[in-house]
C-alpha cells in the first residue's frame, strides 16, 4: 500500500514555514507545493532543522512494527506552542531498556534518525525513546492517521494494516511487544477500548489462524470497566502465535 506523503505539509501550521523536501538531484523544495516533484524526494527537514528524515513511501513490515509499538507503549502529543515562537513536536515510546534498544535500531533503519534514550522516572526499570522530530510526528499523525493522545475508540486506520497477512502479522508484533504478556501459561493483549481487542481478535483469526479468547473485563476503577484483555491459554496454540507472529522481545526467552 502506498502512502500519502503529501499529508507532511500541514497549512494550519506550516504557511510561513514550510518544511523542505530533499530532492535525488540534490536540489531543495518548499513543501506547499509537493505533488509536483514527489517521486524524486529522498528525504524531508523540517524548517530550521540541519536532520534530514526518510520516509517509507509505501506500508512495510518494520513500519507496522514500530506502529503497533506506537498503539501499545508509545504516545503522539499534541503540538505545544513554544514560548520563542513555533511548536514543540513529540512521540514518546515507553518500555525496558533493551527493549528500547531494539525499537531504537528500527526507528533509524526507517527514518535515518537517531532518538534519544532517557530513564522514565515515573517507573522503575523503565525507559523512554523521545522523537522531537516534525515530519516524524506528522508521519505518525497525519500520514499513518493515528490521533493525538488517547488512542481508543478511533481505529479506522487499522484497515491498513489488514490487507497484507505479513505487514498485519508485524503489527501485532510491536503491539503485542510493547502492550502485550507473554508467559509460559498464556498470551494476553490488554487495552481500553474493547471494539479495537475485537477487530483485533478477528483480523487475527482471518489473517493469521489466530484465536483469541475474549474480550474479558481486565481492570475496574469504582467499578468503571477501564481495561479489557483478550487471551490465548492453550499452549499448542501459543506456540503457533509465537512461531506466526515475528516479535522481536518478548518471545526470545520462552520454553515450550
């Protein structure tokens, strides 16, 4: 599936700024007018930025990864105002270190960028990958459609993902690598929103052979529901989802 770059230039924002797009002859363009050379852009800055950034041009299997990372442990920010004039540009993706490692080397095969690695003092043991990056953020946002903030309840852009079993089978890798339990009793993927578990659960099973139990209530707050969990218990069909879906972490160390 190809994807839409021109949705990089933003107008709301980007009317006296524009980013810049890199072009195979090496000349530079402004971004307002992007369809005219769009087949020859190797690369984009943003305005004021000496990063050049690579964008995949069409949905491969280590760019659904890195988005089922984003949906699980990772997190796109609104747009903040700074006070010297423009905007702050945030996606943030939590986990253990060598997890963030691992998610750290795809980010740069993709996008030839190199985040940054912080500890997250809000949890032990935790760390943080911080992408301060304009076309980044916007790739996420507006190219791939995923919504500021909180993620549930808008997962129209997950059609993407289902119409190749291998591209859907690397997202629900990152989604599982990152918002996933696997142990050596069961598989579980917890969310907040049940209608995502159960197209979840059904892509899975039509795509991949892949059934999972649920959606069961996981978590109550002032008997709130605030989490549900889809399961698979049986230990043949674990080793089917570990031996079909390609993670890259948390099925390293299991015993059958």
């Amino acid at each position: 599936m190809k994807l839409d770059l021109s949705k990089i230039h933003y107008p709301k924002y980007d009317s006296k700024t524009p980013s810049i797009a890199i072009l195979n002859n090496g000349e530079e363009n402004k971004l307002d007018n992007f369809e005219i050379y769009l087949e020859d852009i190797i690369g984009i800055r943003a305005h004021g930025s000496s990063k050049v950034i690579k964008l995949p041009t069409c949905l491969n299997k280590k760019l659904a990864y890195l988005t089922g990372v984003i949906l699980g442990d990772g997190s796109i920010a609104k747009p903040i105002k700074r006070k010297k004039g423009g905007f702050y540009w945030s996606v943030r993706i939590t986990g253990e270190y060598e997890y963030i490692k691992i998610v750290s080397k795809i980010l740069f095969k993709i996008f030839n960028y190199i985040p940054l690695i912080y500890p997250d003092k809000r949890r032990e043991n935790s760390w943080y990958i911080a992408l301060n990056s304009l076309i980044i953020h916007r790739f996420f946002n507006r190219v791939i459609g995923i919504k500021f903030g909180a993620k549930n309840g808008k997962t129209s852009w997950l059609e993407n993902f289902c119409r190749n079993k291998d591209v859907f089978g690397c997202f629900l890798a990152g989604f599982t690598d990152s918002d996933g339990y696997v142990s050596k009793n069961y598989i579980g993927i917890i969310q907040k929103d049940k209608k995502f578990l159960e197209k979840l659960k059904m892509k899975s099973y039509e795509l991949l052979n892949i059934n999972f139990n649920g959606p069961y209530v996981n978590r109550k707050i002032c008997n709130e529901i605030v989490g549900w969990i889809i399961t698979i218990n049986n230990k043949n069909k674990m080793k089917e989802f570990l031996e079909t879906v390609p993670m890259r972490y948390k099925n390293r160390n299991i015993i059958y």
